[in-house]
C-alpha cells in the first residue's frame, strides 16, 4: 500500500508542476523556462529534483494520508449522527456482551476476511475483561457468496438462540468455506441444520444485510473489519489496548 501511496504521490507532485503550480514547487523548478519548456526537459527536471529529494515524496503521501483520513472521519461523524438510531437501536441486529452498557461497539465483518477473524479475538477479549461494553453485530458479507450464507446462517441461527455460538465458530473456523463447510460448523455447534436452511430463506434475512450494507455505505465503509464506538469510526483491525483505550474515551465522552 506505502508503495503504491508512494508513485501516486510522485504522480500529484508531476501533475502539479504540469498545471504550473509554482507556489507548491521549489524555486529552482517553479522559476524560469522549466514550465515552459518542452515535455522531455520537464520530465528530466522533476526526475532529477526527486532523485536528489526523495523526502518530498514522503512528505507528499503523508499529506495525502491525512487529508485522506480527515475526510473520512468527517464524513463518518456525520453519519453515525445521522444514522445512530440504526447503529445502535434496530431489534434485528444481534447484540452480545452487556445490552444495557455504557458504550457501545458497532462491528461491521465478514466471515471470509482474515482480518475480521483476527480482529474476533480482540474483540472477544475485551468484552470478557470488562462487563459493561456492549457490542452490536452487522453481517457484512462483502467477499461473496460463500461470506453471504454464512451471514444467513449466523442470522437465521438466532432462532434457535444459537447466534453467539455459530458467529465465534465461524469466525474461528480456518480454511475456506462453502455450504457445505458452513452447515458442518453450524451442526457442531448443536444447531438442526434441516431447520436452520428453512429459516435462512426467510427475506427479512436479505433485508437486514441490505440495510447493513446500506448503513456501511453512508458511513464510508472500505473494507471489513469496520467499528463504531462511542462517535468514532474505525476502520480496519485493532489490538486489545487501542480497543480499550478507544472504549475509555468513549466512555468519558471523548468521542
């Protein structure tokens, strides 16, 4: 990723000689006849000056990074505001930990990602050293069909009060999935499978990962794991002490 950050920084940077943006240019290549001259001497000029500077190509992707970043959290707070009453209030999504708890951790994940499953056991942790968090699930199934039944599954297990136990043995299932594998873990977590694909065909099953989806979209969801805790948006997999520290502050209103 720094890699690929890295040539498209030196892309902006070229770009923005081309356009003549000569107050963001170093005098020796912003002044005289360079701009105006033919595009095999530019070149030369901007590859020379980065050769001879290759800090400014850090410079430029950390900037870049952060813009990047305060967009996104910009447009994240303003939809957890908006949607809020979906984060953290819809009935059919499953909630875990302490129902009534001081702060709340909206998780968005998919069985299939990796970083999800890491992220699992951070999040499992957590929760089991401190009794007041609690944590609402939005099945993302982002990475095809096999993570879309899995959502279905995990959904239509709740009616056999089996949710819980389906979503950690997915979660920490290893291998790749498919019906089949997913109907095996589902059967030994206790669950009748003959039952469970019944209730998987239920459409408001389609219609609650349509909303998550939905939900996802409007706050700027890229990739899964996702987290909301307190006002804050967290992309991506953390560890158990940025977790807690993140539900401290969330806890003493600071997100």
């Amino acid at each position: 990723m720094r890699s690929i950050l890295l040539i498209l920084c030196g892309g902006l940077i070229a770009v923005g000689v081309l356009l003549g943006l000569r107050a963001t240019l170093p005098s020796e290549l912003a002044a005289g006849p360079v701009l105006t001259g033919d595009k095999a001497t530019l070149g030369k000029s901007i590859r020379e000056y980065l050769i001879a500077n290759p800090e400014v190509l850090v410079e430029a992707m950390q900037e870049l990074e952060r813009k990047q970043d305060s967009q996104r959290d910009s447009v994240a707070l303003k939809a957890i505001q908006e949607h809020r009453a979906a984060l953290l209030s819809d009935p059919d999504s499953p909630v875990v930990g302490n129902p009534n708890g001081d702060v709340t951790i909206v998780e968005f994940s998919d069985y299939q990602c990796p970083y999800c499953k890491r992220a699992h056991t951070t999040v499992k942790s957590v929760l089991a050293a401190d009794s007041k968090v609690k944590l609402v699930f939005k099945d993302l199934p982002i990475l095809g069909e096999p993570s879309r039944i899995a959502a279905l599954a995990a959904l239509a297990a709740r009616v056999q009060d089996k949710y819980l136990a389906l979503h950690n043995a997915l979660m920490e299932s290893s291998g790749k999935l498919d019906r089949d594998r997913i109907m095996e873990i589902a059967r030994s977590v206790g669950l009748d499978v003959a039952q469970l694909q019944k209730d998987m065909e239920d459409p408001k099953l389609k219609a609650m990962i349509d909303r998550n989806m939905a939900l996802a979209s409007a706050l700027g969801v890229r990739g899964t794991p996702a987290f909301v805790i307190g006002s804050q948006f967290v992309p991506g997999a953390v560890d158990a002490d940025t977790l807690k520290q993140m539900i401290a502050a969330a806890r003493k209103g600071q997100t």
